[in-house]
C-alpha cells in the first residue's frame, strides 16, 4: 500500500502542472480551483454516506477545515494562480523547496532531521537536482526584460510552498477521528467553496459562458478532480499517517522529473545532459532521504533483537 500510495502521489502529481496549465487555458482558474475541489470532496462524501460512514464529527471538521485552507486554498490555490504568468519550470523550482520547509517547521524532529547527515545532504542535493534539470529554462527566464514582473507570483509561491508544509505537518501530528476519506472529502469541499468568494472578488463570472471553454480545459479539470484530487492526494494524506513527513515531501523533487519525463514521452520535447544530470542527482537525493529512514528502522530493529532474549530471560527468572 505504501509503494503504492508514493507512486500515486509520485506520477500524478508530476503530471497535473501540464493538466492545470491546460485547464485554466480556457478556464477562469480560481473558478477551476472551486468546481475541482468541491466537486471531488462531494464525491467522495457521497460514498462515504453510501457505506455508512459517520461524516460529521466536531473536531475532526474543525481539523479538516484548516488543512484545506493551508494545503488546498493557500498551496494549491497559489500554485494555480500563478501558472497564468509563471512558466512551468519555474514553478516547479520554487514547489520544489517544499522539503527544506517540511524539515526547517517540523519542530517536534529537529533533533533527529538535523542530526541526520544523509537527510540533510538528500534535501540539498535533490534541490540543486531541480535546479538542474530545468537550468537551461530558468537562465533564458531570468534574463528576460519582464523578470520584475515576475517577482510577485515567485514570492507567492514561496508563500504557498510554506503553506502546503505546515498544513501537512498539522494533519499529521493532529489526527481526526473518523476515516481518512470523510476527512479528506471535507478539506476539498471546504477549499472549494472558499475558492468561490475569490472567484467572484477576480469578476471570473463575468461575461462567463460556460459553451465557450474548449473540451481540452474540460478533460483536464476531471483528470484532475478523479486523479489530481480523488487518488493522489488522498494517498498523500494517507503517507502522512504511516511515514514521516520528511520522507513524504520527496514528492516535491520527484514530480518534476516525471513533468519532465512525460513531456518527451507524449510532448516529443527533447532531453539534454544537464537534464539528465539533474535526474540522476535527484533520484539520489531521494535515496539518501529514504536511507535515514531505513537506518532508523534497521537500528530499533537491531535493538528489539538484541534486547528480547534478555528481557524474555529476566520474566522466566
């Protein structure tokens, strides 16, 4: 199930920066945010009222609420508003700091992610990885005359990259009561509806007809709402309970190697060695990560093993 859950989370989300690039083509975004989320969280209410499921519980929807904001609404909003004016690269640079964040908030394991030589040299390589692989793109961004312009929706990213970590290590170190479904289906209703008020303040209604969004924007909004929302972030919800956060956040390095993966698979775009340098570099990166991990597992291991025949010995005695 774990394998399972990083792959979800690994491939679909590497694949949603194309889709809500292709969505908010034709779309109004902060309205795409709010028909993607709300819709997503109805559905899987509604299966969740089909199996029986309790689905109001006070503290748990009070916990819902404030990881939707943080995750969905601030993240993932931010993310969607500035692919109007950011390229897709940059982007996935400025998301991509996400694990730095996750261990810079996580407080309660400072001591053990600081101390961590493998953990911390994982998070600086795999970000100078990102840095790699879209090198060529970024310097040609960078040198451009309209780089002031740019400087707002990068800080925003910034905002939003702080925010998807700190809502992510709240969810996990306060578990809701109920299941992990009902409690992801009310973060994205919640989300959703709070993206409205911001469509409506952006005037996204106005002179709206719906018979003009092209079918292309309407494919990639349900990829992203049955996979993007339904699937993949249910499965990263699921990894936060189950593994620590900082092993979970390798998704933010992962992802835009599989961006970059699918666009010469299905795209025809063409791969340079410094691309594939920084493919290598991040996988590394991750590996380290998850070595640390691995140690810590090995190590109690080591010491359930070598201390049960004694403490068995000292209860027969």
């Amino acid at each position: 199930m774990v394998i399972i859950a990083f792959a979800t989370v690994y491939l679909v989300w590497g694949s949603t920066y194309f889709f809500i690039r292709m969505a908010i083509h034709g779309m109004p975004p902060l309205l795409m945010g709010a028909i993607r989320f709300t819709t997503a969280g109805l559905l899987m209410l509604t299966w969740c009222i089909i199996k029986g499921e309790k689905i109001f519980i006070g503290r748990s929807l009070i916990n819902s609420a404030i990881v939707g904001i943080l995750l969905l609404c601030v993240g993932n909003g931010i993310v969607i508003w500035v692919e109007q004016t950011l390229p897709s690269a940059m982007v996935a640079i400025l998301v991509s700091a996400a694990p730095i964040w996750f261990v810079l908030l996580d407080r309660q394991n400072w001591s053990m992610n600081f101390t961590s030589r493998s953990t911390i040299t994982g998070l600086v390589i795999g970000f100078i990885g990102v840095i790699l692989l879209f090198g060529e793109q970024l310097d040609g961004m960078l040198s451009g005359s309209d780089i002031s312009l740019k400087i707002f929706p990068m800080f925003l990213l910034i905002i939003g990259s702080i925010s998807w970590s700190g809502g992510s290590l709240y969810a996990k170190n306060n578990p809701s009561a109920g299941s992990a479904t009902v409690n992801v289906a009310w973060q994205m209703i919640i989300a959703g509806l709070l993206f409205i008020p911001g469509s409506m303040l952006n005037h996204e209604f106005t002179g709206l007809n719906l018979a003009h969004i092209p079918a292309q924007s309407w494919f990639a909004l349900i990829y992203l709402i049955l996979f993007g929302s339904i699937a993949a972030f249910s499965a990263y919800v699921w990894l936060l309970k189950v593994r620590s956060a900082t092993q979970v956040s390798t998704y933010a390095y992962v992802n835009p190697v599989i961006a970059v993966i699918l666009g010469v698979i299905f795209a025809g775009e063409h791969i340079t060695l410094l691309q594939i340098t920084g493919l290598v570099v991040i996988l590394g990166s991750v590996l380290l990560i998850n070595l640390a991990k691995y140690r810590n597992q090995k190590t109690v291991r080591n010491f359930k093993e070598a201390t049960l025949p004694v403490l068995e010995e000292e209860r027969d005695s």
